[in-house]
C-alpha cells in the first residue's frame, strides 16, 4: 500500500513543521489500512480532525456565518461518491463512501446529505469551529445581513470585484485554500482510489459548493491511476484538474510528469493556482503547483509489514 496526502495549495503556512507531522501521520495511518478505499478514508481523517487544515473542524466559515463541509472519493474501477454543503459532519469523506456504496447516485447535498451520512453511522451534528475561524469571525468589521443579493453586494463591497476576491483574503489567511486530500495504490490488487475534502472558501456565498465534490475537478481515478487537487476551485472545476492529471497517465506519463504538464496547462488555461498529487500504476508518487506552496506526504507499507 502506497499513500500520498496534501494539506492544500496556497500561500506558505506560518508553522508548516507542525502541519508536515500531521500530514506524516496521516499518510502513515493510511497506508496501515489494507483496502485503498480503506487508506484515503483513514489518512484524510487525521487531516479532517485537525484545526490547522480547511477541512472538517476549522473549515472556513461561509457568509451565513455557517461551516459547510464537502468531499468526494473515487476508485480505480470509477466507483464515485460525494457530499457536499453539510453542516456538522466533521468527516466528509465518511459522507462521500455512503454515497458511494450505499447509493445508485455520485452526489447528495445538503441536509439530505447529512440525514443519509447519520443513517449510516456517521457522527453529524459536530462542532466545526476552531479557534482561529472563531477568531477571525469575531473580527470582521460587518457580517452580511439579509437575502443572497445582499450577501453578494457585501462580499462586492468588501472585497472589491466579484464575490470570488474574498479568496484575495487568503494572502493573510494562509488556510482558506488548505483543502486537503489523499491518494492511495495497493500494488498488489493493482487497485487506486482518491478522496478531497475541504470547507471551502473563506466567506463565499451561503451554499456555495466548489471543485471538491465534483468528479474529475477535485478528485478522479482510473486503471491508470489517481489524482486530488486543492487551489482555486472554479477554476479547477473549469479545468476539471484531476481528470486532465489522469489523462496523461493514461497517455504513458509517469505520475510527475502527468503532474507538472497538468498545471503547466492549468495555468495556461486559467491563470490560477492549483496543486495535485498523482500515484500511477508503477508505484509512482508525483505531486506539482504553481502557488506559494503545496505540503505532502508519502508512505507506503509492503504485504510483509
């Protein structure tokens, strides 16, 4: 078993030598596990759990003043599920497998999301915030009041441009782009499976729903190989990342190169920023972005261990 997490991509965190542990150990408790879907579900919990990430508990708060978690998990054999805009559920990927195994659907939302997660066991109703997202909640000025136009008069007022520069905010907030995500490759069945999950950006539109749960955008897999992204959402989703990162597996890259012409063309296409990590059929790990910065982690665990 072969595992790959990333903490987000975006500016360079204050203390990434604390955030790097984490991410060790999630990559180490993932490859533990003994199925792949097994491993991403493990690793991106450590992640999810922890504060200093956008995901699960300190996700970013929208302009209802609400914290709304999203994830989607794939596998070789494009099995698929994904959740999204759920308030209270700490482990979005738990969310994501019941879409997944217990569904004929790819995608739930919303209250029905969280409803359908705690039918299968997984803990809902949690608290979301962190210290920090208190803080930085507190903070603000004003708070958008009123109907979705007046939100979005708001987030234009206060930030300038289109509702979507409240992601400029992150220059001083390093965590509004530290999605997180997780690759996993066990060589011996010759089987891949991806997971992302994130809360989102800081203070978008109530509801707003990003690349993370959309199939291909935020995480996708195949025969060939896996890949999950984190950056900038619409513009991942336009690009749909992942699925372009796979396709150059398909086409014989080896999983660092498939990485690096995926942003090459990202950026290209966009003008943004994005990360993504790969593993591919040989074993391979490859990770590559063109922002600040994009932590990971590798591990991996032979059938002896």
């Amino acid at each position: 078993m072969k595992v790959i997490v990333h903490g987000g991509a975006g500016s360079a965190p204050d203390e990434p030598e604390p955030r790097q542990e984490v991410l060790d150990e999630a990559a180490q408790t993932g490859a533990a596990e003994s199925s792949v879907v097994d491993a991403v579900e493990a690793a991106v919990h450590v992640l999810e759990s922890a504060p200093r990430f956008n995901a699960g508990v300190g996700g970013a708060v929208q302009s209802d003043g609400a914290i709304r978690t999203d994830a989607g998990l794939m596998t070789g054999d494009r099995e698929a599920g994904a959740a999204c805009s759920m308030p209270g559920v700490e482990h979005a990927v738990s969310a994501a497998r019941v879409v997944m195994e217990e569904t004929p659907h790819v995608l739930v939302s919303g209250d029905r999301a969280v409803e359908l997660a705690a039918d299968f066991g997984v803990e809902t109703g949690a608290d979301l915030w962190s210290e920090d997202t208190r803080e930085r909640w507190a903070d603000l000025d004003s708070k958008p009041t009123g109907t979705p136009r007046e939100h979005l008069d708001w987030l234009t007022e206060k930030f300038g441009g289109s509702p979507e520069s409240a992601s400029e905010e992150s220059d001083e907030n390093p965590k509004d782009h530290d999605t997180v995500g997780a690759v996993a490759y066990d060589s011996e069945t010759d089987e891949f499976a991806a997971a992302t999950s994130t809360g989102g950006r800081w203070l978008a539109l109530a509801g707003r729903v990003g690349d993370v749960p959309q199939i291909g955008s935020g995480f996708f897999a195949a025969p060939a190989g896996a890949a999950s992204a984190t950056g900038a959402g619409e513009d991942i989703a336009k690009a749909t990342l992942t699925r372009r990162a796979v396709r150059h597996l398909e086409s014989g890259y080896e999983a660092q190169a498939a990485a690096d012409r995926a942003i090459e063309e990202f950026a290209e296409l966009t003008g943004s920023s994005a990360g993504v990590i790969l593993l591919d059929g040989d074993g391979n790990a490859g990770s590559a972005f063109n922002s600040e910065a994009m932590q990971t982690a590798v591990s991996s665990r032979s059938a002896t261990e």
